[in-house]
C-alpha cells in the first residue's frame, strides 16, 4: 500500500493543562538508513508525556516534538542497511518521542517484536517501562534473586512492571501505593507487602525486615532520607523521578557508615547504542517471559488518540492503576 505524505498526530500546542494537546497533520517521518518506518496502531501513555506537555521535560536534541514514548504497530519501511525487520513485521518500540502519531521512524534496533500472545495494544505498553525498570533495576542496581527490593508507586506504569520482573527474578518485593484497593492489587502481582503509605510509615516496615536491598524511587523530596534510613548496608537508591522534588537535606555519613550507592537515570537522552544493549537483554532476558501469565502490562484504560487531553487527565488524576493506551489506528 502507497505510504501517505502526510499524517495525524497530537501536538502540544503550547505548554500547560491537557486542553493544550492538539489533532493536527503532519509531514510524514522520514527513516534513515538504519531506521524503521511504523505504522503506529496503539501509543502508550507515560508520566513523562505530561511532564513534557507541562513544558517541564523538554524533548532531546534531535527528537520529534510530538508526545509519545512508545508504540506497536507494523514495520512499513526499511531503512538499506535493516537487515533484522521486513515490511509488514509487528513490532514495538521505544521511542524519543513522536508516539502520537499514524506513523513514526526509529532505530531498528529500539523495536521489539510483539511477544507472542499478546495483542498490539498490550505491546504498546511495554518499552518505556521495561526499559526503565530493566536498566535501572537491574543493569544499574544489580538487584539479584533473593534481595528486597522496595518500588514507590506500587500501582504506576512503572511500579506494576518492577513488581512483576523483580518478582520473576527471584526478588522479594515491597511497594508503596495511596489506596486500600491499590495496595490490593500491588499484592496479586506479586508484592509480599504492599505498604499504604497514607496509613504506615514505609521506613518502619523495612526496617521491620532488616531494610531494602535496592529501592526504586520516583517521589523524591521528603522521601530521600527516608529511603536512606530504609536501606540495609550495601543497599542501592535509583532515583528515576522527582514528583515531589528534587532537594532533600541528607546526613550522607549514613551512606558512608552503611556502604550506600545513590544513583538514578533518565531513559530518554540516552545513546541509540545504550537504548540497543538494553534492548537486546530484554528481548534475551525477559521477551521469553512475557505473554505466561505472570509477566505483562497492566492495562488500566484505552482512548482514542483525538482524545489524548482525556488520556492525560486521567494519568494526572492518579486514579489509573497500571498503563494508559491510545488507539492511534485499526
Ligand atoms: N527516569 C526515567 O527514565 C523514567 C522513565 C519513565 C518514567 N519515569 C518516571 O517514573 C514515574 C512513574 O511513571 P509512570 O508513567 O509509571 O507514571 P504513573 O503511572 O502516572 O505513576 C505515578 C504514580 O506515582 C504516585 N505518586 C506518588 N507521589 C506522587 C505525587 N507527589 N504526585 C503524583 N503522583 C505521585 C501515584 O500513585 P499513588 O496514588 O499511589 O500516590 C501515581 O500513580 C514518573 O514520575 C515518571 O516521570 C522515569
């Protein structure tokens, strides 16, 4: 089928609420010699999008301006030197952007095939989460089976997908969420304790347990000492977000006394190479798992990419439990 010359895509027309996401047409991605072209059937919707639409996360050098981390759909170009995905291939893919679009072009080695048995809609919602948990809590934590790992933000896109690796690499896992029923559903997937921290203080029930050997934090702010205190010795802190803030007072003799690492990472201003070698591990190490029954996207709910500011709006509302998708195409 001819490829259009144009395409629909949603734009954030001007910083601020989800009112600002706009329905507009675009030009068509154009793939280089080692990129794909996808015909995008469903886009995932991640935090980082609204942060991006909020103008407080500005798209890397290089990078389509349009929202959108992530995608499945079918490979409907190549790029001369692809010798790994032909046309008419379903994929997913990790993205710098573009994602809410009909069409987006990527480097060959950030897709992933579809993993058989699920749908493209379920694929949709894989990279941006794997990839993030992957390389933070494994490659950059080296979280190892038998270990206590504790993950804010239990219920999230990235906290149901760190549950469910951690959880089927042998790992025993805590998480944090705002509700009984979150809490609840943390548990099902895997979490031995689910901690309201409305109600309890996550630091006294780690300690309870002789601390967290890694802990995967997106709130930061008040959160940061507490993580510290959490912490057995040799534990490891990521940081991968800041919803609360990013300054905290620290006693850093802790980290001393205790042997502690602190670190953290941003997916996205990350290097083609360094987004293909996680790849790579995922499709090695966890591509086999998904599609069992113990290791997939929580669906919470699908809209219609004209109705992306509803998409947004619901992220931001935090009543969602697991991962936002947009229908993009048929
Ligand atoms: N570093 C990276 O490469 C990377 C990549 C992807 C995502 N991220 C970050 O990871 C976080 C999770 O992403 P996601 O797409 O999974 O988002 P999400 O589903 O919207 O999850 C955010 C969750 O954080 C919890 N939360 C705790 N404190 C909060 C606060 N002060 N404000 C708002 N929510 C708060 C909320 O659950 P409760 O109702 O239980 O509080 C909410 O469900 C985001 O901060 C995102 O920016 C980082």
């Amino acid at each position: 089928m001819p490829l259009p010359d144009a395409m629909r895509a949603v734009e954030i027309s001007q910083p601020g609420g989800p009112e600002v996401l706009r329905t507009v047409t675009r030009p068509m991605p154009e793939p280089g010699p080692s990129d794909i072209l996808i015909r995008v059937s469903w886009a995932g919707v991640n935090r980082p999008d609204a942060l991006q639409r909020a103008g407080a996360y500005a798209p890397p050098p290089g990078a389509s301006d349009l929202p959108g981390l992530e995608a499945a759909g079918t490979v409907v170009a190549v790029g001369a030197e692809v010798t790994r995905w032909q046309v008419g291939d379903h994929v997913c893919a990790l993205l710098p952007g573009g994602g809410y679009a009909e069409f987006v072009a990527i480097p060959a080695d950030h897709a992933l095939p579809v993993p058989a048995g699920l749908t493209l809609d379920q694929a949709a919602c894989l990279p941006e989460t794997f990839f993030t948990v992957w390389s933070n809590v494994f490659m950059r934590a080296g979280l190892r089976a038998g270990e206590t790992l504790l993950v804010h933000g239990g219920s999230s896109g990235i906290g149901t997908t760190a549950i469910q690796l951690a959880t089927a690499f042998g790992a025993r896992v805590f998480t944090t969420a705002g509700t009984p029923e979150k809490c609840r559903i943390c548990e099902r997937l895997g979490a031995e304790r689910a901690i309201n921290y409305r109600e309890e203080d996550f630091v006294e029930v780690l300690k309870a347990d002789g601390g967290a050997h890694v802990i995967l934090d997106m709130v930061g702010g008040s959160y940061i000492p507490r993580n510290i205190r959490a912490l057995r010795t040799e534990g490891r802190l990521v940081q991968i977000a800041f919803l609360e803030g990013p300054k905290a007072e620290l006693n850093f003799a802790q980290v001393m006394k205790r042997r502690l690492t602190i670190t953290g990472s941003t997916l996205r201003p990350q290097s083609d190479a360094a987004k293909a070698e996680i790849a790579r591990q995922l499709e090695e190490k966890v591509w086999p798992l998904l599609g069992s029954g113990d290791l997939g996207p929580v669906m919470d709910s699908e809209f219609a990419l004209d109705d992306a500011a509803d998409a947004h709006a619901r992220m931001e509302s935090s009543a969602h439990i697991g991962k936002i998708v947009l229908k993009v195409a048929g």
